[in-house]
C-alpha cells in the first residue's frame, strides 16, 4: 500500500480518536446522569448493558450505512442532522446556559432499573448514529484501498470508521473521567467539538452536492486536494481556537477534585464487594 495513502488514513483516524473521546466523554456523562438514581449494583449493571448496547449499535449502524452511504439523500439527511445536533448542543450551551433549570428543583418520580435501561439504549442509538455519520463523513472521502468492500464499503474506509467507532465506546469505558477533566479545564472545546461535528456536516453535504446525480458542483471538487486541504486547515483552525481561546473554568479544580473523590469512592465500594465476594 502506498506511503501517502497510508499517511492519509492514519491522519483521519486520529481525529476520530480525538472527535469521539469527546463525544464519549459527553455521553457518558449523560449516561452516568440516567442512571445515577439506582442503587449501586444495578447503576453498575445498567452501565454495563449501555456500553453493550453502544457496541452493538455502533456497529449495526455502520453496517447499515455502508450499504447506503452512495445514496445521495442519505447523505443529504446525515448532512443536515450532523449540522442539527451541532447547532442544537452550542446554541443550548450559549443562549440557555444561563437559564435557571426549573425541572431540576422538581421532585421526579424515579424510574425503575429495565426503565432506565431502556432510556440508556434508546440514547445508545442516538449516539451510535452520531458518531457513525460524523466518521463516515470524514472517512468516506479517502481514496480506495482496492482491498474489496465490508458491507457497501471500501474496506479500508469500514476498518476506520469501525475503529474509530470502537475506540469511542472504549473511551466511554476506560478514559472518559481523563476526558471529562479536560472538558472542565478548557469548557470551551466541548463547544469546538460540537463545531467541529458541524463542520463534518458541511463535508457531508458538499459531497451530496457533488454527487453524480446532483452535480450541483463537480464531482471531483469533494475529493480534491484544494478541498480536502480547506477543510482540515479549519477543522484544525477550531480545535486550536477551542484549546487557546477557552476561558479556564474557575471552579474547575473543585470539579476535578470531585469527579476524583468519585472515582476513588467507587473503585474503594468496587474493592468491597470483591473482598466480601472472597
């Protein structure tokens, strides 16, 4: 295989691996939030199936898209929902940030641990869709491998969404307290991410418009080099501004210190039970 070509996919799986540790990071603080309200060891086993569940859809949703991603409205739908969710998280983040959260100071009924696992699936599927079509729409663009196809895609193009899409759920697992601490030092680049994941949209919608059966622009403009050297000069224009130009979090500290003593709190309980087991 040909050095450049190798460079090419090992660049684009890197920023895979950096988009999805912060969307994991985001998910699976929305995850630890659904379940928060059950007792210790079934909190543990409803994580344990909302991993399972991000595996599975994950991989179900890339197998789904492989078949379909040639499909100009496919791509048209995946573009506009990529710019939907990025507008929809920044301007919640911006405009309603400030906003008191009445629903917060309301006492809920709390629900019932295969109710909440349940809610952790159906939020699996939203973020198996998620991060599939912003991998699909950075990866789609690289050139064939000629290695054959997985599904209805170039091999080579599958193997690093499919990695990319694994390293997610393992971050979601392993690394996202790391990630989560970031996000409180530099609050701005979970806003960077979110842009960045626009900005993927816009890929996807330019490779819909220079489609075949469109041509509402030519269709070697989306696999250009002029293209391709535009997008990630700005992709990396956001993820450095998102980094440089965050305000610190002046309570940050104290958050991190939190999320540790968390952590500690629950590998000592997890220490416990083995012990207890033993």
């Amino acid at each position: 295989m040909d050095v450049s070509l190798i460079l090419e996919y090992g660049w684009v799986l890197l920023l895979l691996i950096l988009l999805e540790g912060i969307l994991a990071a985001d998910n699976a603080l929305v995850l630890a939030i659904m379940v928060k309200h059950l007792p210790e060891k079934e909190r543990k086993k409803a994580l344990f199936y909302g991993l399972a569940g991000a595996f599975v859809f994950r991989f179900a949703s890339l197998f789904i898209i492989s078949f379909l991603v040639d499909v100009w409205q496919v791509q048209a739908i995946g573009g506009l929902y990529l710019l939907f969710i990025a507008l929809n998280h920044i301007i919640r983040k911006w405009v309603f940030r400030k906003r008191p959260d009445d629903e917060t100071k309301r006492p809920k009924k709390k629900a019932g641990f295969w109710v909440t696992v349940l809610k952790v699936e159906i939020a699996d599927i939203a973020f198996a869709v998620d991060s599939i079509l912003a991998a699909v729409a950075l990866a789609i663009a690289l050139p064939p491998t000629g290695l054959g196809t997985i599904g209805g895609m170039d091999s080579g193009q599958f193997m690093v969404i499919l990695t990319g899409g694994l390293i997610g759920v393992i971050i979601m697992r392993f690394a996202a307290t790391w990630f989560v601490k970031v996000l409180h030092a530099r609050p701005g680049l979970e806003i960077a991410a979110f842009m960045i994941v626009g900005w993927v949209g816009v890929k996807l919608i330019v490779l819909t418009l220079s489609h075949e059966d469109l041509a509402v622009i030519p269709h070697d403009f989306a696999h250009s080099t002029g293209w391709k050297l535009f997008f990630y000069s700005v992709l990396i224009l956001i993820a450095v501004g998102g980094w440089f130009l965050s305000k610190k979090d002046p309570e940050a500290e104290k958050k991190v210190e939190k999320i540790e003593e968390e952590v500690e709190e629950e590998l000592k309980e997890e220490n416990q039970v083995k012990d207890r087991e033993f």
